[in-house]
C-alpha cells in the first residue's frame, strides 16, 4: 500500500483498489461481484470506494488474503 495514506486519492476507482489491495483489477471484479468488499459510493459511471473506508476495513483486518 502506498505510504503516507495521503497518496491515495480520496475516491478510488478499481485500479486504485488493485494497487492498495496488491492484486489485479480482475481480482477487485471478483471480490466486488462476490460483495466481499465495503459498499461502492453511490457515484454513477466506475466503481469507486472512498479511500477512508477502505483504509479502515483493512486496518479492521479485511481483505487479507489466504495464506
């Protein structure tokens, strides 16, 4: 993930969310198809996620992988 948190934009769209999560966008697809991911803002057009939500539901030891 990208250090400091304030790189991050404020509105993340997929590929954002790929490069946070370390994994590839079609990934991102799957986890969001399978609602395994915070709810989207309710923004018309791409996908997107606020980037504080994301950080918190990782932070809350989401999104951790299979090891």
């Amino acid at each position: 993930m990208p250090s400091p948190d304030n790189e991050l934009p404020l509105v993340l769209i997929e590929t954002d969310l790929a490069k946070v999560l370390r994994c590839s966008v079609r990934n991102v697809q799957r986890l969001k198809r399978a609602q395994s991911l915070p709810a989207q803002l309710p923004i018309p057009g791409r996908p997107r996620w606020a980037r504080d939500e994301i950080l918190r539901w990782l932070s809350g030891g989401q999104g951790r992988g299979r090891r």
